[in-house]
C-alpha cells in the first residue's frame, strides 16, 4: 500500500469511528432532543482541548451474530480535555451504538480513562446514556460493570467524579453514576431506573410511566437520586462546568480561587431586618445566602429535594465554600430523614475535597411523627451529625434564629468541632421552644395565665443567644449587616487549618 493510500484509510477510518451509528440513528437520537456523544463532549471542554482515546475499539463477541457488527469505538467515545483550563477526563456513551450498552471492550475504555485521571489527580466526567449491561455478552458485561463500580469506590474521595444522565439509562447504567458525588439530569430527555415500567408491571402489577419512575424530576425531587437538572445537553454541559469551577481537581488540591471584585467588606443594611421579629414567621434563607455571597452567585444543589434545608457552592472573597443552611420558608426549617441525608451528602463532599463549610442555622429541632421515627430518624439523623462532626474543613456557623435541642448540637454547633460560631442577636439557643418547654416543666400545674407569664420569663431567659455566648459555645454576636464580612474574616483566619482525625481504617457512619 502506498503512503497515501495508508493516510487514506486512516482518515476514512477516523471518520467512520466519527460517525457512531450511522445517519439514520443519530437523527433519531436529535429527534428525541438529545445531542451526540461527540456534540455533548464539544459542549462541555474547552474549545480544542478534547484527545480521544480508543477510538478504533471494537468488541469481541461473537454470540448472536455480533462478530459481523463492529463498529468503531463500540459505544463509547473516552478521552481527556480540559475545563477552564484543567484536566478532566471525559467519557461519553454513545446511545446511536448497540444503545451506548456496556461490551467488556468498552468498559476497558472506561476503566482506561478511570486509572489515568486517579495516576494524573483530574476529575472524571462520565455522559451516560445507555441501555446497560450489553445483553448479548453477558456475564463479560456485568464484569465490565463490577470493574467500573469497583473503581468508582476506590477513586471515590480521590477525584471529584461528575455524572450526567442524559438518555435512557438503565440497569448498571445507574449505578455506576450513583457512586460518583453528582448526578445531572436532563429534563424531559433523560431516566434512570434499575428495572423498567415493563419489569415492574410484570412483577408488581404497577403500571407507571418512564418519566413518572424515573424522570429528571422524579429523581430531582422524589428519590434524592440526582442532584441538578438542566433544560437540555447543552445547558446540562454548562452546569457541569460551573460546577467544577468550585471543586479542586484531587484531594490534595485546594479549590481553585477567582479573584474578587466583589467588596469583601460589603455591609448589607437589608439583612438587618430578613429575620422578622415574629419567631414564627417563615422568611427565606436564600436571601440571606445570596446576600452574602460573593456577586449573588449560589450554585444551589438538589434544589428540589428536602427543601427543608439548603446545600451548595458559592464563593466568599474569591474562595469557594459549600453552604448549608436550615430553611424557615419550608416545613419551618426543621430536619427530617431526606434533609439530613441531603446534608450529610454534602457535608462529606466538601470535607473529602477541602472545601470550607458555612453553615446558617434556623432549626426548631427534628420533625416528630411516627413516619419519621419508623423511617429511622434516629439513625438518618446521626448522618448529619457525624458528617459535621468528623468534617475537618474550616467550619464557620451563622445562628440566625432559632437553634433548638439535638438540632443545636448537629448544625455545627462548637461542641461538635466548628472553628467559629456566629449568631445574630435574633438568635434562640435553648432546649426547646418557650411553649413546649413550659408545658413539659409545669405540664398541668399552672393555670393560662401563669403559663403565659412562665413562657415569658424563658423566652427572657432562653430565647436569646446571651447563654450560649456568656458560655463561650458562642464566639461572637454579630449584626445581620456584617455577615459577609464576619464570614470572610473568619475563612481567612481558619485558611491554614491542620487537623488530622485519629488514625482508623474508616469511621463507621450510620447508613
Ligand atoms: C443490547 C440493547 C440493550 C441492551 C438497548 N439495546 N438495550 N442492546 N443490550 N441491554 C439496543 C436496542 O436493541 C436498539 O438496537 C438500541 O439499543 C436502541 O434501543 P431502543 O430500544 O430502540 O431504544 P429506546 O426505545 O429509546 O429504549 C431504550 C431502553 C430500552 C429504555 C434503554 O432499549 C431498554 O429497555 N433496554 C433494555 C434495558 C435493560 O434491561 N438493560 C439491562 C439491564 S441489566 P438497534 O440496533 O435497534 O438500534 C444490567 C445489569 C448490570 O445492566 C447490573 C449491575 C448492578
């Protein structure tokens, strides 16, 4: 063959392993509101930054007629690229290819890409949009999965790792994304089950649609599953973007700072009066949150989950924090088994990859109720407990308002190891709240009046922040108008922050 004869086959090869599927396939998947696997990874890295690895792959089977179906890649496009100028590594199933399922061949090429970005320190991004394990190789794609799982695990706390959902996905196609620390959905264009509506109709005589079983809001409110939700690919590519602006690229890392334009002695006169002076009208902590943080900017996660409290990324004097924060606007704020595990989740995020943690507190307590308590609060509970408590990222808390019982101590309280405790002079840091503290303290003993005179007096003895800080738990009362800067400063102080937890294989988290 002569040489240009050989550059010729590269090139029809190159564009042959471009072309995925074939014609008639991919308009089927732009019809359906999808984008390619090569459109998405366009979308997402940094304009030509994308190295592809594998591409002339095929698999290697040979049940079923296979051995005369090979395409190129075998449904999966994998490589490296960059995100605002970093490394990540990429890979993207490509649903126009036997259904992007998962062959031994391409799982080799996500467990490639896998190993390279835990040796090189750089986040992994997996697309899925898969059909699962690939029927017609059977236990050989269930091997593929395990591998991928098993490094999913292992990297895990090691390297960020991003999943959008963006097709289909079903089977191990969902479990390998539940591993990872964040999943995206699309709306109206992705799912994620582990067995279909057929399935379940079959054996629990259930009839459920696709989108109501596992649509990207079933699973961005109901389930807890998934974490963002985007319009469509390409807004999901952006969201993934903004999201690693926050997130170092391995554990050693600190998180990449911006500059700030924003003034970090900003004095907001608004905050003065967010918290009304009625302790039992609602107001939004968001406001507060957006206030404070650097131009406005709150990357809010699960925002339709357990909306009882609030998690997510902004940026205080250009460094990146996660926030936590009760939510008096919904269910008063109170904690209950989906907002600890939502917090929990988040907690240990931050902590794994360095991130301080800003937490704002406005909690009556635990939600009572035999729902929750057969539901396993306790146990649920103690996840959010724990998870401050072993945190050793900085840990700065705001006590807006109400601070009460065992909810006290979880929302990183100074007992369980925060480095700098705030709280407004609206604050009330007791037991529990005046009315039900008195009626348990005199339970039938007083008549109306002497109730109302009882209450009084422990709303002036409790229901302030006075205890807490003449007890030192508080180390400073501050103006709601000062929060940004108290913040700033605070973070400051506690940047170089070394604590090390005492030498153990792992913690035993209540699960
Ligand atoms: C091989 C598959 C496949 C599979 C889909 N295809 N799923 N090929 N193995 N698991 C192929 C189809 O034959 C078709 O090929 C192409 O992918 C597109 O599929 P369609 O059905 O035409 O697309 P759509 O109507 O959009 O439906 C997508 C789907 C459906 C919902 C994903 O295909 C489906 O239900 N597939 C089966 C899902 C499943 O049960 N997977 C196994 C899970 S078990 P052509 O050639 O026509 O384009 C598993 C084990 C691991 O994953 C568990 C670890 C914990």
């Amino acid at each position: 063959m002569r040489l240009e004869d050989k550059f010729k086959q590269f090139e029809e090869r190159n564009k042959l392993a471009e072309y995925g599927g074939g014609k008639e396939r991919i308009e089927r998947q732009h019809k359906a509101g999808r984008k390619t696997s090569r459109e998405r990874i366009k979308d997402l890295l940094d304009p030509e930054t994308f190295v592809e690895v594998d591409k002339f792959v095929t698999h290697r089977a040979t049940d079923f007629g296979m051995e005369k179906n090979k395409i190129l890649g075998d449904g999966v496009v994998a490589g490296y690229g960059k995100i605002d100028g970093r490394l990540v590594y990429v890979f993207a199933q490509d649903f126009t290819v036997f259904g992007g399922t998962l062959s031994r061949a391409n799982a080799d090429k996500i467990i490639k890409i896998m190993d390279l970005a835990l040796k090189m320190g750089a986040p992994v991004i997996g697309l899925n949009d898969s059909g699962g394990a690939r029927i017609q190789e059977g236990v050989e794609s269930l091997a593929g999965y395990a591998d991928i799982f098993y490094r999913n695990t292992i990297v895990s706390g090691v390297i960020p790792q991003i999943s959008a959902v963006l097709g289909p996905c079903a089977g191990g196609a969902v479990y390998s994304p539940a591993i990872t620390d964040f999943i995206l959905m699309v709306k109206n264009t992705s799912y994620m089950f582990v067995t279909g509506p057929e399935v379940i109709k079959t054996v629990t005589h259930e009839e459920v649609t696709m989108e109501d079983l596992g649509g990207a809001m079933t699973h961005n409110s109901k389930s807890g599953v998934a974490h963002f939700i985007a319009e469509d690919d390409e807004i999901a590519m952006m969201m993934i973007r903004e999201l690693l602006s926050f997130i170092p690229s391995n554990n050693m890392e600190d998180p990449p700072i911006k500059p700030c334009t924003d003034d970090i002695n900003r004095e907001d006169e608004s905050l003065q009066t967010v918290v009304p002076d009625d302790p039992n009208k609602p107001y939004d902590m968001k406001e507060i949150i957006t206030t404070v943080v650097d131009e406005n900017n709150f990357f809010e996660v699960m925002p339709y989950f357990a909306q009882n409290i609030i998690i997510g990324f902004a940026r205080m004097g250009g460094r990146p924090v996660g926030i936590v924060a009760n939510q008096p606007a919904i269910l008063a704020g109170v904690l209950d088994i989906n907002s600890a595990i939502k917090g929990a989740r988040f907690v240990r995020f931050c902590d794994a990859f360095n991130i301080p943690l800003v937490t704002f507190v406005d909690v009556p307590g635990f939600l009572p109720g035999t729902a929750q308590e057969f539901g396993g609060i306790i146990k649920h509970g103690a996840k959010l407990l724990y998870a401050f408590a072993e945190a050793t990222v900085p840990k700065i808390t705001i006590i807006t308002r109400k601070a009460y019982g065992g909810a006290y101590d979880v929302m990183s309280s100074k007992h369980i190891g925060a480095d700098v405790n705030f709280a407004y002079p609206t604050a009330e840091i007791a037991v529990m709240g005046p009315e039900g503290a008195v009626n348990i303290i005199f339970r039938d003993k007083l008549n109306e009046k002497d109730k109302k005179q009882a209450v009084e007096e422990y709303k002036r003895t409790f229901a302030s922040p006075y205890k807490a800080a003449a007890l030192g738990y508080i180390d400073e009362i501050i103006y709601p108008k000062q929060t940004r800067y108290k913040i700033i400063q605070a973070l400051d102080m506690t940047q170089n922050k070394a604590q090390s937890l005492p030498p153990k294989k792992h913690g035993n988290i209540p699960l």
